[in-house]
C-alpha cells in the first residue's frame, strides 16, 4: 500500500491546495454492518488530522465529510486512484523512491 501513502493526503489537497501531505491509507467501508475491511483497493490517502483527527472521516462520517468538505468518500477515493495514477504513469513528477540503492 506504499503507493496510496506516496499520493499524499488527498483533503489537503482538495480542501487546502496543499500537495503531498505525508499521509496513512484509510479502507473504506461500504455496507453497513460488514466488519471486514473493504477491498485494499478502496483505499483513501489521508493524513493523520483526516484521518482520525477531530476533522477526519472516522470523526465526521459520511454526512459530516459532505457538510464540511462538500464531497463524498467516492470523490476521495477518486482522487487518490488519480493520484496512485500519476505515480504510476506520469514519471518524472514524483521521484520514485522505491528504488534506494540501485545504480
Ligand atoms: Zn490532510
Ligand atoms: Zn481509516
């Protein structure tokens, strides 16, 4: 799941035009009542404060995302699928990290 981390928190960038906020991988969960974790596809980049901060989705659920920052958890997923996206295809934007120690 390195590459979903690599994008950066994804409301930062939204909410805040701020890039590449060191962010951790939050699953979503579709479904009520399912106590598996979604697929480690449907994973959002968020960092620590949006994640499980007081302004973070695990806080503010579904509808409280939506009041604050006028978007849904899809368009979070959205933008990190675009995100891991960028990383993957457009090289040279980011600066691959994973390959330390190979000449
Ligand atoms: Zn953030
Ligand atoms: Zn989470």
């Amino acid at each position: 799941m390195g590459l979903v981390a690599r994008v950066g928190c994804v409301l930062c960038s939204r909410h805040m035009g701020i890039n590449d906020t060191p962010a951790q991988v939050h699953h979503m969960k579709l479904g009520t009542g399912a106590s598996d974790r979604a697929s480690d596809f449907l994973t959002i980049a968020l960092c620590p404060e949006h994640h499980v901060g007081a302004l973070g989705v695990h806080k503010l659920k579904e509808h409280g995302i939506y009041l604050r920052y006028k978007c849904s958890e899809i368009d979070l997923l959205a933008d990190t699928v675009s995100g891991v996206n960028d990383l993957l295809y457009n090289t040279g934007v980011r600066a691959s990290t994973s390959t330390e120690g190979v000449s």
